[in-house]
C-alpha cells in the first residue's frame, strides 16, 4: 500500500525534473552569435542562467537570405525561428551584419539599414522579433560592438550603420518590456584585443564569455520585472 501511494509521487517528481521547456532558450543569428562553438555566446548565457539552450545561429547567416537554398540550410536569421517543438521562453539573437556588409560606405547604405530597422520600429528585424512576441517568448537581441582599434576590417565601414541600428533597437526595446537589447559594444572594449577573434571581428572565447553573462543578468533583470 505504502508503495502504491508513493508511485504518484516519484512519477510527479521524474515530471518536474524532465520538462526544460520551462526554461527553453532558442539561439539563432549569425558569426557573431556562432563564433567560439561550445564556448559561444547562446553557451555562455545558459551557463550563467542554469538553464538549456538550443543553438540555430551560423555563421554567413542573413536576416533575410535571398538565396532560397542557402535560407533553407540555416543562413536565413528568420528561417532559424520556429515555434516547433518550442514553447522557447527566450529567444536571443543577433543579425544585419551580412545583409549590409556589401552596401557599406555606399549610397546603398541607409535603404539597406532602414529595410532592416527604419526609424519608426519598422523592418525585418523588427518584423522578426514581433513574430516571436507573438508566440509569448521573450526575446534578447545583442547589437554589435566595434571592431578592434587596432586594424580596420571589412566591416569597419559599416559601424556607422550599427550605431544607428543598435540606437533604433533601444528605442524599440523601450516600448516593450518582454525585449531586452544589449549593445555589446558596453562589454566589449575594442582596445583590448583579447576581446576579439584573430581576425578583429568575430569575439573571442573570453568575449563570449563576456557578452552571454551580460545578457543572462539583462533577461533575468527583465524576468523580474515581468
């Protein structure tokens, strides 16, 4: 008898240990999200919060991949989010580097911007992100930091563009408490080339370290403000 009340309980108990939908994490975006592998940014992050995450992100990957193949195999940011098999609490992401990397320094440069986030919240980035809102997720988005002083890049035209993004992003994240921005240029001092990859662009292991704990105090920061 003593061992048919308890079979209620263990069996509640293997339920409540099983179930990481509670605490899901998704990770999609590009380079700067895939960089590093097991040390990477989505790794970091569910290691300071104690939580799993699944990790879409790819490097070459757009927001929007013209290329219907290649959005097919992961290089589309927005073909990375799907609700299934999700329930995701949070999704984090990057993403627009690519999409804008050939129109840098161009006078292609600010449609190309504006169609990713325009000055009135709107565009692909913020078109994503209210899709994954919409299925109750929170969503944490990291805008990118500089490249290293010390060389520039193939990037390094495009800061002015990032600068503008990531300040559009902070406005969108103002109007709604369930989107977290983090600018990584906060946590990455581009003097301080133990921050960045050999190649000045990409972080570091110790720069993913470094922007997945920031990102984990700024979702439970909004945790608790929920």
């Amino acid at each position: 008898m003593r061992a048919a009340l308890l079979a209620p309980f263990a069996l509640l108990a293997a339920c409540v240990a099983t179930p990481f939908s509670d605490n899901a994490i998704l990770a999609i975006g590009d380079s700067v999200m895939a960089w590093n592998g097991a040390a990477g940014i989505p790794e970091a992050t569910a290691a300071a919060l104690g939580r799993p995450v699944t990790d879409r992100s790819k490097s070459l990957a757009q927001v929007t991949n013209p290329n219907g193949a290649a959005a097919a195999l992961g290089f589309d940011i927005t073909r990375q989010f799907t609700g299934a098999g999700g329930g995701w609490d949070w999704v984090i992401l990057t993403g627009g580097g690519n999409d804008i990397r050939g129109d840098c320094a161009t006078p292609r440069m600010d449609a190309t911007r504006d169609a990713l986030i325009g000055p009135r919240g709107t565009g692909d980035i913020p078109t994503l992100i209210a899709r994954i809102r919409s299925t109750g997720a929170k969503v944490a988005f990291v805008g990118y930091y500089d490249g290293a002083e010390a060389s520039p890049t193939g990037f390094t035209p495009c800061q002015p563009a990032f600068d503008v993004m990531n300040a559009r992003m902070a406005q969108l994240a103002a109007r709604d408490p369930g989107l977290v921005f983090l600018d990584a240029g906060d946590v990455i001092d581009s003097g301080d080339l133990a921050l960045y990859a050999p190649d000045l662009v990409h972080p570091s292991a110790r720069g993913s370290a470094l922007i997945g704990r920031a990102l984990a105090t700024a979702m439970r920061a909004a945790e608790r403000g929920s």
